[in-house]
C-alpha cells in the first residue's frame, strides 16, 4: 500500500478568491444615479432597474416582456443569461431554485418599465443592440458599469 509518487506533485493550488463586496454609500449611489442620469434612456432603464431591483446581471440581460407584470407590479425571475465554456452565452435556470422569484417593483421603477415597454419591439426587456432578436450580453452591460464608475472616479 505504498504510492510511488505523490499524486498532487505538478499540482497548482487555487488562488482564494476575496469575496467581499463593495457596496455604494449614500453619497455614491446619488452620485451613480446622476451618473445615470446622463446616459441614454437604456442605459438608464437598465441600471435603474439593477439597482431597485436587486437583481444580478444575468437575470436582467434574461428578463422578457412576460416576466414584466404591471397589473400587480411585478417582476418574475425565472432565468439567467450565462457564459458557457466556449465563450457563447446561454438563457438557462436561475443560479439556485431559491433564486427564482418575484420582485415587487417600486412605483418608479413599475413607471420605467411600462415606459421602457412602450418603445420596445422586443420579447427582451433588455435586447441586444445589434440583434433585438436577442438579450443583452452580460459582458456590455458590466462594460458600461464600468465606464460609468471610471467617469465617476470612484
């Protein structure tokens, strides 16, 4: 029962990731909203609804007009947009079974979205600016996020 050589030899161990989070203070989440503000009408529909939300990015590029339920002021989250192995990306199931849910909406952001419904021609609430056959990709909206917070200097 003696191994000739040590299985983990070559091995490399994973790096921890820091999973802390930075939040918003007050004062910069004002800030952000005005930041917001700025953009055009999509940009601002999409981070105003992140952030009254809580949704995570995924679920926003995933979210349809069927999910949108404005007679009780409601959005249901059912599915997320997510990057598979090759690159491509993929509607599937929500993170965990906990994460499917509904969301009751604030008053302004339910007025965002019906505004938001009015000029859209597509089954996504968030479509692709190239294809609104399509959702938004997860990697434009965290590059907008990002553009966003450098013109803050946060």
């Amino acid at each position: 029962h003696i191994i000739l050589k040590n299985p983990t030899d070559g091995t490399t161990i994973p790096k921890v990731r820091n999973t802390q989070m930075n939040v918003f203070n007050k004062d910069e989440l004002d800030d952000f909203f005005k930041a917001i503000e700025q953009e055009n009408d999509y940009w601002y529909e999409f981070f105003f609804t992140a952030i009254t939300t809580g949704a995570r990015k995924g679920e926003l590029c995933a979210l349809k007009w069927t999910d949108f339920d404005k007679e009780n002021g409601t959005l249901h989250i059912n599915r997320t947009l997510s990057r598979g192995y090759d690159s491509s990306f993929t509607v599937g199931d929500t993170k965990t079974e906990n994460s499917r849910r509904v969301i009751k909406l604030l008053p302004s952001t339910l007025k965002v979205l019906e505004e938001r419904e009015k000029k859209s021609y597509s089954e996504w609430i968030f479509s692709s600016f190239s294809d609104i056959t399509q959702p938004l990709s997860t990697n434009t909206c965290t590059s907008k996020f990002k553009s966003i917070l450098r013109e803050m200097v946060i």
